[in-house]
C-alpha cells in the first residue's frame, strides 16, 4: 500500500505527463499556453478523459 506522500507522488507525475503531453499537443496546433493550466485540465484528468477529447473540448482539431 501507498504512503500519502507516495500517492501524492505518483498522481502528480501522472497529472504532470497529461499536461505536459496536452501543452505540447496545442502548441504544434498553434495554441498559446493559455489553455494549459491545472483549473482547467484537472477536472479532465481526474475524470479519465483521453488527450483526443481534452484536445477537441478546448478546440484543437485532433489529427486534421
């Protein structure tokens, strides 16, 4: 079993790789960063949204 600090630890890694991969996604589309803050991806990601569904809900034609 996890400690608190170890699954504080994990989640964030998890939480920091989505958002790392949706920030690289919207700028090869030509999105600034604006887009890419904890507030608005959270919900997405404790949600279990896929990185194609974040990407079109924020407006980021997905493989066009």
């Amino acid at each position: 079993m996890y400690s608190n600090y170890e699954s504080a630890t994990l989640w964030n890694t998890g939480f920091s790789s989505f958002k790392r991969r949706i920030d690289e996604q919207l700028q090869l589309n030509g999105f600034d960063d604006s887009l890419v803050d904890d507030e608005t991806l959270l919900p997405f990601y404790r949600a279990g949204e896929s990185e194609t569904y974040v990407l079109s809900a924020l407006g980021c034609t997905v493989g066009a």
